[in-house]
C-alpha cells in the first residue's frame, strides 16, 4: 500500500530542486566523501559518463548501418523484381513465334 502512494521518481527530478536543496545535496555529498575525494569522484563521474555516451552513440550507428543495409537489400531486391518481368516482356518481343506446321499422316493403311 505505501508504494504505490510514492510518485513515481523520474531523472527529470532534478529540474524541481531549487538553488537551496542543491547546495543541501553538495554539502552531504562533501561531508561524505570529503574535499579530497571529491575531484576524484567527479572526474570519475565524468569518464564514466563519456564512456557511456561513447557506447550510445556505437549502438546507435551500428543500428543505423543494419538499418540501411537492410533497405539497401531490401531496394536491390524489388529492382531485380521489377527487371526480370520486362526481361520476359523484350525477350517475348524479340523471340519469333513457331510457324504452324501441317499435320504429317502416317503411311499405314488398316
């Protein structure tokens, strides 16, 4: 019952904080973790996030180059559908029809 009286927590959050609750959240961080630290984390935060950046933007291209080898096949196989019926049609075209031939009679008699 308490859980789903809790509003759901989203990363937008941080757009309702104001200066003064930011400065409370510094403060403890700074408290836990202690001024020498700090830089420490921070840069480590800031590889970890470029890194994670880095490895969206891989996925990302790596979807996008399936994606457009799949249209390209996709493409190159209509175009050889839309080829092979106007190859039957020019080959219809250019290929004489057979000259009606009369029926042979055999020579036996009954």
């Amino acid at each position: 019952m308490f859980f789903n009286t809790m509003p759901a927590i989203s990363p937008a959050f941080i757009q309702n904080l104001n200066m003064t609750e930011l400065l409370i959240i510094l403060l403890i961080v700074l408290v836990l973790f202690g001024a020498k630290r700090l830089p420490d984390l921070a840069r480590s935060l800031g590889k970890s996030m470029q890194e994670f950046k880095k490895a969206t933007r891989d996925v990302q291209e790596d979807f996008q180059n399936a994606m457009d080898s799949a249209n390209q096949e996709s493409d190159n196989a209509k175009a050889k559908q839309a080829q092979a019926p106007a190859n039957t049609a020019a080959a219809k075209e250019t290929t004489p029809a057979p000259a009606p031939t009369a029926p042979e009679h055999s020579a036996k008699q009954a």
